[in-house]
C-alpha cells in the first residue's frame, strides 16, 4: 500500500504523506519516506514534504505505539533517525504544512532546512505531555536545536500547541502563506534552493549542525535503553 505519493517536477521531488486522516506516522510510512529520499540523493533533488490539505502528521501510528514497548521504541527509533537523517541531508528539504502538525508531525517541520504553513484554524506543537507520554531525549535534542529558548518550555514541557502565525514566533515555522498559496510558495523556495551550490550547502550544514548531529547520536542510542511511558 502506498502510503506516501511522491511527484517530481524541475528536479524537485514532492513527498506527500497519505496515511489515513491524520497521516499517521508507522514504521512503513518512515520506511518509504526514507525510499523516497533515497531516490532524491540519488537524483541530487530538493524535497518538498507535505502531507493532505488540512493535516501534515498527527503523529506516531497509535497502534504500533500501543502493541508493545519494543514496538514503540523501535517506531520512535526509527523516527529519530529519519529526524537525524533530514537534518543532515546533503538537498535541501522544505516543510509545506497543509495544516495540523502534532507530536511526530511537528518533529518532522523541526527536521526540515525551510518551513511553510497555511493560515488556518490549525495546531503545531508538541503534545507528549499532555497526552501522558514523557519525551524522548531525542525530541528534545531536536526541539532544543529549533525552538527559540523562550518557547522552548512552553512547547516541551507545558505541551503547548501553536496557531501557525505563533509557530512562526515558536520555531516550527519560517512563514506563514494562504492554503492556495502554499504549494506554489513551497515551490518557488525550491527554486531558489536550486540555485545553490549542493556541496557547499551539505559542508555548511554539517558544520552548522554538528553540535546537534552528536547529541542526536547520542540520545537515539539513550532512547533505545528505557521503556516508554505510554
């Protein structure tokens, strides 16, 4: 079952996610997410990920989550590393929220290099806490890279959600465009980022990034050790 769509146009390669209502996020659709960027790297294309109008990811596929521990740690494992690699990956990829981003969904906008939402009565943020899960130490590696320190409690340990103008002010989002303008704004970024030399591109990110990529190592391995409280 395809779980993802992935459309290529100029060289830009479209992911969009198409996992149920809330695009949930389960080990297939990382699996073929990661298919897809394969493919990308191989083509040296920019990435657009984006996902049904109204929702980009309500997150982690509850019922993988609820199977077992180790079913859970190896989705959030799996996560993590599909975090570490969009961050370090040699194209730039942009974010086009097409609405709600929650838990894993918006861990996917803070993974990206560019970030677009769409007005609208939508939600961003991470909501571990509210909904009884402590946060893995992943996460907050990845949140703690992206989220200005004045949001930073606010979004991980208040559980915070965000209307997609303060998710702007929050960290999870660059701008903030109108629905039909959101996949022509996504697109124009993408040309732009074409004009870019990829190498220097890939060399300034990871020394821009290093710090974060070793705490990422490090905390996916830690996350591995401990049983989730779900």
């Amino acid at each position: 079952m395809e779980l993802i769509t992935v459309v290529i146009e100029n060289n830009v390669h479209v992911i969009t996610l198409n996992n149920g209502k809330v695009n949930a996020i389960s080990p297939e659709v990382i699996a073929q997410i990661n298919s897809a960027l394969d493919h990308a790297e191989q083509q040296n294309a920019v990435v657009i990920l984006t996902g049904q109008p109204g929702i980009l990811s309500g997150g982690y596929d509850l019922k993988t989550m609820k199977q077992s521990s180790q079913a859970a740690i190896a989705l959030v494992t799996a996560g993590s590393t599909l975090a570490r690699r969009m961050l370090s990956f040699p194209t730039p990829i942009i974010g086009a929220c097409s609405g709600h981003a929650i838990a894993k969904g918006a861990f996917l906008l803070l993974s990206c290099d560019y970030r677009i939402g769409s007005t609208g009565p939508f939600k961003i943020g991470l909501n571990e806490v509210a909904i009884g899960m402590t946060m893995h130490q992943a996460g907050i590696e990845i949140a703690r890279n992206r989220i200005p320190q004045n949001y930073l409690s606010r979004a991980v340990i208040n559980a915070e959600l965000f209307a997609p103008e303060q998710a702007v002010l929050a960290g999870f989002l660059d701008q903030v465009v109108e629905p039909e303008q959101l996949m022509d704004t996504a697109h124009a970024v993408a040309k732009h980022m074409q004009t870019l030399n990829m190498p220097a591109h890939l060399g300034t990110k990871l020394k821009e990034r290093q710090s974060i990529l070793a705490s990422l190592d490090a905390a996916i391995e830690q996350d591995k050790l401990i049983t989730l409280n779900l």
